[in-house]
C-alpha cells in the first residue's frame, strides 16, 4: 500500500519532464527547490522555469488531485450506496455542472464565472436528488438514485437544448470542447477552491475511511454498532459533492475514474475501507496523471480527457471484472 501512496509523487515529477519542450528530471527537481534556494537553478532557460512553474506544476497537480478525488469519492459513494456500479456522478453532480458551465459559456464566457456556474449548479442538482428522495419514505438509497438518474437526465436535456440554441460558430465548439474535459487552462488562480475543498474532503475521507465498513454492513448494522447510518451518509454525500463539483468546474466532464479506480483497489487490497480508501485516493491521483500525459503527449494536438478515460476504462473495467471472479 505504501507504494501505491508513494506512486503519485513519482509520476508527479516525471510528468513535469514531459512535453513538446524536453526538460531533463535533475533540471526539474533544480527548477522546484528553486523558490527555496534561488541560487540553484542558475544556468536553466528562463522559459524552462517559467514552463515548469507556471504550466506544468499547476496542470499536473490539478490531475492528482482530480483523480484523487474521484477515486475517494466512488470509493465512498459504491461503499453507501452497497452497489459496485455507482460513481459520484450517481446524483448528478456532472450533469448539473455541465448545465451550469454551458449556460455561463453561452451567456457571460469568464472564465471565473464558468467555474463558479458549474460549481454552484452541481450543488444544485444533488440538491434536488435528495430532497426528491425525502418525498418517499420507503427504501431511501434505491429512491436516492433514482431521483438522482432522473435529475441527470434533465440536466443532460437542458444541456442540449442550450447548444441547439448556441452560435455555431462561437459559443457551441467552447460548449462541446468544455465538456469533453480538459486541463489545458489551468492556471494557479484557478487552483485555489480545488486544493482547499480537495484536501479538506480527502483528509475527511481517510479519517472516516473506517466508518464505510460499518455502512456497508447496512442501517440496521450500523446503529447496533453505534452509528447514525442517515447523518453519516447525509455527511458522506455533501463531502462528496462538493469535491466533485469543484472537480468537474476546473476540468469539465471526465467520466469513469470514479467507477474504475474502486474495483482497482479491491483486486488489491480487497474490500476492507480502511485500506481501500489510501489505495483508491493514489491509484486516482495516478491513473490520472498518466491519462493527462497521454493527452498531452500522444498526438500533435491535445485529446480531450473524458475521451480518453473512456477508451481506457472500459477495457480496464472488464479486465478488472474478469479477474475478480468473487464478490465485490
């Protein structure tokens, strides 16, 4: 487990190097401790330092931490929800977000109003998943997604609509490229809610981590054990939401991590939480970082990244299926 925690720092740096402008690892690792020690990237191409700095440290940590979070996040929403087939988009948190950027693409085109629209609309649609849900009493989680799938698809549905209305040759390409997924605009000031809502909501996740298990067992289960199964699962969710509603405003839509890294872990780890939920946050973190350097590297232009995770994780997913022949 300690190398699966330690392999994301490794492709952190190694990611750093690769690009259309070859930096060499020692050059790299001089340019990072140059804030700390000016002295020691003296000899090193301004333009090396500012690419490093500026570009590479900022996209490379953003995909770490995206890809963290969704392997956290599925990981716990596949534990609540007792089902191996749910993601963090199970309550349309994506679907509500894509609505929201679009519509702010189409109308204001900021940037920073882009990302606070497909923040504040990915809150709103869990929102309506789960006060949806309280309007039926019996079996809460099955009545949760449902109310979850059905506000999905209304997003999706507004989502066309709005690029049937936009300027074909303005507003629709800017709607379609946003929600294929993409790293390429990330810039520091854009970084801000995604370190802070990311790393509050991780270190949440592992401190909670064994509390999954209790969960997973059921309500009844649960409150023998002396957990509130509706006030932890209610918690789960909102931790979750807002980690993935940051996540999806930063990079678009980029699907199947969520559902993939959790039965990666498994194979393993196996289905303990509390050794799953370290393993799903660095295979996250990981497995992101290489599709970002795929993207970025196999072809002349960029491939967007909900491409690319969905070339790579449904080969992944059924290879992974097929190897764990037992339960999940």
């Amino acid at each position: 487990m300690g190398l699966i925690l330690l392999l994301p720092i490794l492709l952190f740096v190694i990611s750093l190097t690769l690009g259309r402008y070859q930096i060499s690892a020692p050059d790299v690792v001089r340019v990072l401790l140059s804030p700390i020690f000016p002295d020691i990237a003296d000899g090193i191409p301004l333009i090396a330092r500012q690419l490093v700095l500026q570009v590479r440290v900022p996209r490379v940590l953003a995909a770490l931490l995206i890809g963290a979070s969704y392997g956290a996040t599925g990981t716990a929403f596949q534990a609540i929800f007792k089902n191996p087939l749910v993601d963090s988009n199970i309550l349309g948190v994506t679907s509500g977000a894509g609505f929201g950027a679009a519509i702010a693409i189409l109308l204001m085109r900021s940037t920073w109003q882009v990302q606070l629209s497909a923040f504040a609309f990915g809150l709103v649609a869990v929102s309506l998943s789960f006060f949806g849900s309280r309007l039926y009493k019996t079996t809460p989680l099955l009545v949760l997604t449902l109310m979850g799938i059905l506000v999905g698809s209304l997003f999706n549905s507004l989502t066309s609509l709005l690029k049937y209305v936009a300027d074909p040759l303005d507003a629709l390409p800017a709607i379609t490229f946003w929600l294929l997924g993409s790293l390429t605009n990330i810039t520091w000031n854009r970084m801000v809610a995604l370190v802070v809502i990311t790393l509050i909501g991780l270190g949440l996740f592992w401190l909670l981590r064994w509390r999954l298990n209790i969960l997973s067992l059921g309500d009844q289960e649960a409150k023998s054990l002396g957990v509130d199964p509706i006030q932890m699962k209610i918690m789960i969710i909102f931790i979750a939401t807002l980690m993935t509603a940051v996540a999806v405003s930063i990079s678009g839509v980029i699907g199947w991590v969520g559902l993939v890294i959790p039965h990666a872990g498994r194979l393993i780890v196996g289905p303990d939480h509390k050794r799953l939920m370290p393993v799903s946050i660095g295979l996250g973190g990981s497995f992101m970082i290489l599709v970002d350097n795929v993207a970025r590297t196999l072809l002349p232009g960029e491939i967007p990244l909900g491409v690319l995770t969905g070339l790579i994780g449904v080969p992944l997913l059924i290879i992974l299926l097929r190897r764990a022949r037992t339960g999940w």
